[in-house]
C-alpha cells in the first residue's frame, strides 16, 4: 500500500534562517506530488507542484522553493524565513493518468512556527 | 477549475445524518467533484469523488443533480469524529487538476 512521510511533525525557526522540509512517498512510483501550506485560521494555499523529477511548478511567488530531486521525493526550502512563512505544511500525492480513484492522499503535516 | 460554494458551518446531531450541501454552478462537462475532509491540525482526507452518477463509499454518499450545478455530502450516522471542516472542490481529473481549497464547512457533530 502507498504511505506518505513528512517530517519533521513541528519545527520552531527564527527568522533569517534556512528551512528544509521533507517528503517521501512509498508504494507508488511516478506521482504528483503537492506542497500545501495552511496559515492560522486560513485555508489550504497551493505552493508547488510536481509531475516528475526536476519538474516544478510554482503557483505562489514567494520566499520559498521546491524541488524533487528523487521520483518519490520531494523538498520544500527557503534560505531565509520570514514572520510570514508560519504555518502548516503539508505534503500530498496523486497518481497519473486520465483518472484517479482515490483522490490526494496527505501527509501529516509539518507545524512551522517562525520566531 | 470551477467556483465552489459552502455554508460556513453546520451542525449535526449525534447519530443522524449529515446533508452537506455545495454548489457549484459554473461546472464543465469533464470536471469531477470531489470532496474532502480536514480535521483538526491534520491533513484532508479524502472522502468521495463523482462526476455526474451518485456514489457511495464506506465513509459517506455523493448526490449529484442532473445538470450538475450542485451536489450534497452524506454521511448517514454522523459521529463526533466527523467534526471537521468539509471541502467541495470541483476540479479535472488526474494530472490536469490541482486541488484547490476553499473555506469549506465547519460540521460541529453534538451529543
């Protein structure tokens, strides 16, 4: 069965400094892969997407950037975080095709709080 | 992608049924529904997806109207733990649609 890790589960920065988050997909090859990010009492924003290894789409300009570097792997950074880039982030996966049956499965989740 | 929407927030009694209502009016013929779940401090869930046929899965049912302008959730014994803020999207299929987020509505299901 296909599971999906992120971590680190929360993670307490200060401003100016780098971030690296990172994600992981098993049991599947070849997915989409999302970056989500959700600010306090907001709703689910878009960052990135990725259909392939290399391939970044960015659908939000911003402080922060993608990257995949590996089919099931992929990396949310910044070189230097803001007050701004507080919030939880999340990581999904879809399959390919003209279909999916099971829509987006999430991560867990990674509570950024920039200090 | 075409425009959901939601009531901000619903309540439900324990053990009877929840009718999530959405609509979505500017669908195009080849755009899914899907709908999701988010409880607290955790990542959405997936919940159902159909395109134009009513479904039904373990969690909940889906009825779409027949010209597709809007649809309405099911879950037929809401629970406590079905307190969650549930999203409609309406997007493409596969590779061609990103997931979108709106605000979604907050069900508070009360004993």
């Amino acid at each position: 069965s296909q599971t999906i890790h992120q971590w680190p589960a929360t993670l307490v920065q200060p401003v100016g400094s780098p971030l690296s988050l990172e994600c992981t997909v098993e049991g599947t090859s070849n997915p989409n892969l999302y970056w989500y990010r959700q600010a306090a009492g907001r709703g689910l924003q878009l960052l990135f997407y990725s259909v392939g290894i290399g391939q970044i789409s960015s659908e939000v300009p911003q402080n922060l950037s993608a990257s995949r570097p590996q089919d099931r792997q992929f990396i949310l950074s910044s070189k230097k975080l803001l007050l701004s880039d507080s919030g939880f982030y999340l990581c999904a996966w879809s399959g390919l095709g003209g279909s999916f049956n099971y829509g987006y499965t999430f991560g867990s989740g990674t509570r950024l709080t920039v200090v | 992608d075409a425009k959901t929407t939601q009531p901000p927030s619903m309540d439900c009694a324990e053990g009877r049924a929840a009718n999530l209502p959405c609509n979505h009016s500017t669908i195009s013929g080849n755009e899914y529904v899907y709908w999701y779940r988010q409880i607290h401090s955790q990542g959405p869930q997936y919940i159902i997806h159909g395109l134009k046929n009513n479904e039904t899965n373990e969690m909940a049912s889906l009825i779409i109207t027949e010209d597709r302008k809007s649809s309405t959730l099911i879950l037929p014994h809401a629970t406590l733990r079905d307190t969650a803020v549930y999203y409609c999207i309406a997007t493409y299929g596969g590779s061609q649609g990103n997931l979108i987020f709106g605000k979604g509505t907050k069900l508070s299901v009360k004993p």
